[in-house]
C-alpha cells in the first residue's frame, strides 16, 4: 500500500507522522500545486491534503485510489459527485480545533479591545521611562463586564465562547445562519437585532450560500460606534471592501480577523492598507494551530485510514 501526503508543510514541521510508515510506503511532499498531481499520485492507494482540487483532472490518473484523507473539516475543495462516482472514499478530520480557535478568538479580541499594540510599544519605545506619573490613558478602553456579545453561528466553537463571554459578565445572544439552531442558554435573535445590540459581535459560521457577504456595508451600519468585530468562520462571510471603510470612517471601534476571502492575503485586499492596530489585526488562519491541534489532526487521519482499513466508516463525506 502507498500513501502520498500532498501538502505536509499545512501541518507544520513539528508534528509526529512516523507512525503512517508502518502502514505501508508513504511518501511527504512538503508543498504541492494542482498541476504536479496526477504524477505525484499516480500509483498511490491513499493520498492525505488539504485544500488541493481533489477532482477528475487531479485524481484521473490514480487508478489504485481508494482513500482521499483531508487534513480540514472544510470539503469544498472535493468534486463528490467524481469520487463518488469513482468509489474513492473521502474523509475529513472535525471538532480537533475546537479549544484553539475559543482561544484565539479571546486572543486578539483583547489584542484590540485593550489597544495592547499601544500600550506595548508605549513601554518598549521608552515612553513609560519619561512619564511623569505612573500610568497611561492615552487609549481609552473599557471592561467586558457588562456589555452584549453576539455571536453567529452557535455551533460548537460559538457555544464555548458564548460560555466564557458569560463567564466574564456578558450577556450573550446569537443568530442562528441557518435558522434551525434552537439552544435554550442563550437568547435568540435576529440578525438586526444582533447588529444594533452587540458591544461584541464573533463570527463562528461555516461559509455558504446564507452566510457569504453577510456581513456589508449595511450591517456595519447598523452596529455600534464602539462596537469591534471578530470574525473566525470564514473570510468571505465579511465583505472586506465595506469592513475597510467602516474602519477607515470609524462606524465600528474595531476589527479581529483570523480569516479572509484569498488566503494567503492578497496585495489588493484593501484592509491591508490598514496599520492602525488599535483598529486591526488580522492572523494568518491560525487560529486552529496550536500544537496540540494540529497533532490532533494527524492522528485523527491515522485514525481515519485504520477504519477504512478494517472496512469500517469514520468521518466519511459525501
């Protein structure tokens, strides 16, 4: 049996794969493009990616596939009806990232919320040394205690930052994308509702055909004046064009973003022109990456092939 890993450098160099050698010969690419498929995985029984096409032009050639492992939960990159039609199994790894991205998203929301870049460099620059007083309050900021965090999408990862949002004295509400989640802790509302009552608004929703530019130019407007952002769904879940000029004119106090519509970020993408970190931060998708996570990723697709092995279903996607 020969397993190809296409894309390892998505994992980092950190992580333990040895224990795939022992199921066959298995191959490591660090990086790969489309087109350097097909003769990658020619005679290949499994192939382990991310978010390559997997696709007749990218699998066509691999007569011996029997197993697509993904490295994501995300499966938009995978033409089902080819690999169904193919009988290639796909798999995909879930919940492995959970207790980073709740991390992360109080990470850099307090990253903007106590303008800590300020503050930072206020000290490191030698400004701290010439004050005459003890303090600095330059860069107002306020407690959480108190305030509204809306949240969309209260799947897993928003129901845990609801759950410490409360625990620091917030009152949470949340729309549901779907219009199907019904969870009894926490007050339901509608979209608009949510813009217009949230000091916090957090963005954990899947990217789909309710969810892209849900957030424009005329919900940004409704929100308030001190009101920040965060979104760690999906890019294009915000519209990038309207969220800069609603920084730009200061309708919202800020913005946290671990996500955008083209990863990596493109030089046009105008919040690039953004410096002001009070404002902005923007992280390179990393939210689901700490080590423990991203170890976690590789097991569950060690996990994933012995299941198939022994001609059982594990996180299966069709």
């Amino acid at each position: 049996m020969k397993i190809v890993f296409l894309e390892t450098d998505t994992l980092g160099n950190d992580v333990n794969l040895s224990r795939f050698d022992t199921l066959g010969e298995t191959v490591k690419y660090s990086k790969t493009i489309a087109p350097e498929i097909p003769e990658r995985i020619k005679d290949a029984d499994i192939i382990v990616a991310n978010k390559l096409p997997m696709n007749e032009s990218t699998l066509g050639k691999a007569d011996k596939l029997r197993l697509v492992c993904l490295t994501a939960t995300g499966t938009n990159n995978v033409d089902f009806d080819y690999t169904n039609r193919r009988g290639i199994t796909v798999t995909n790894v879930r919940g492995y990232s959970t207790q980073s991205v709740i991390q992360h998203t109080f990470a850099i929301f307090f990253y903007v919320y106590e303008k800590l870049r300020y503050y930072d460099d206020f000290v490191k620059s030698g400004g701290y040394i010439e004050t005459d007083i003890f303090s600095h309050f330059d860069k107002k900021f306020y407690e959480l205690y108190g305030k509204t965090w809306g949240i969309i999408g209260l799947g897993e990862i928003g129901r845990g930052v609801a759950g410490i949002a409360q625990a620091f004295g917030c009152n949470v509400i949340y729309y549901s994308t779907s219009g199907r989640n019904d969870n009894g802790d926490y007050r339901r509302v509608e979209l608009d509702t949510l813009l217009e009552c949230s000091d916090v608004i957090s963005i954990h929703a899947p990217l789909n055909e309710r969810t892209r530019d849900l957030i424009g130019e005329k919900e940004l407007r409704k929100m308030k004046k001190t009101a920040v952002l965060l979104n760690l769904g999906r890019g294009a879940i915000v519209n990038e064009q309207a969220l800069y000029k609603a920084l730009s004119e200061d309708w919202i106090a800020a913005a946290a973003l671990d996500v955008l519509s083209v990863e990596p970020m493109s030089p046009e993408n105008p919040l690039y022109k953004i410096k002001d970190s009070t404002k902005l931060i923007i992280t390179p998708h990393i939210a689901w990456a700490t080590v423990e996570a991203r170890q976690r990723v590789t097991d569950e697709v060690y996990e994933n092939i012995i299941a198939y092995l022994n001609g059982k279903e594990r996180n299966v996607v069709r």
